[in-house]
C-alpha cells in the first residue's frame, strides 16, 4: 500500500500548503507556521521515497556511538508538531488577544 501512504502524504501536504500561505496573508510568520513547515518538509520526502522506491530511505544510523537508526522526515514530522503544538498552548491565545 505504498502508493496510498504517498498520495496521502502529497495530498494532506498540499492541504497543509494551502492553510500555511492563507495563514501567512493574514498574520505575520511565528512558530506555529515553522512547525507547519516541518511537517510539510517531512511528509513530501516520505511521499517521494515511497513513490520512487517504495520505501523511505532517508534514514540515519550513527554506527560509531551505538544510537538508534531513524527516519530523518519522520524527525522533521515530529519536531514540527512539537513546535506547531507549543505555538497553539503557548502563544495563540496571545496572537488573538492582540488582533481584537
């Protein structure tokens, strides 16, 4: 099912494309659309992986100090929803305060 999880990953990435530029026309760059950016980033390279060689091949393995071998777009998918979800704890309310 590869094929699904690419198209998936191209389609949610366009939808995600199309929130972040409306967003940037209403309000100014912030954490929020750094995190979205990452997601994006990370999902097209899984969507291109899985479309090209049927797999994710974007992986890191630190042989020398005996770490665990990760995906480097999963990476970026996580810390963007790291960031996308401090921006909305922390600092959305702040933002909306501020255009009342």
């Amino acid at each position: 099912h590869t094929e699904i999880l690419a198209i998936l990953s191209f389609v949610l990435s366009l939808g995600l494309i199309i929130y972040l530029v409306r967003s940037r026309r209403r309000e100014s760059f912030h954490l929020g659309h750094l995190g979205l950016s990452f997601i994006i980033g990370g999902a097209i390279g899984n969507g291109i992986d899985r479309l090209i060689y049927r797999y994710v091949v974007d992986m890191l393995d630190f042989r020398l100090i005996n770490f665990a071998v990760f995906n480097l777009a999963d990476s970026f998918i996580t810390v963007g929803v790291i960031l996308f979800a401090i921006d909305a704890i922390f600092f959305e309310k702040k933002r909306q305060k501020k255009q009342a």
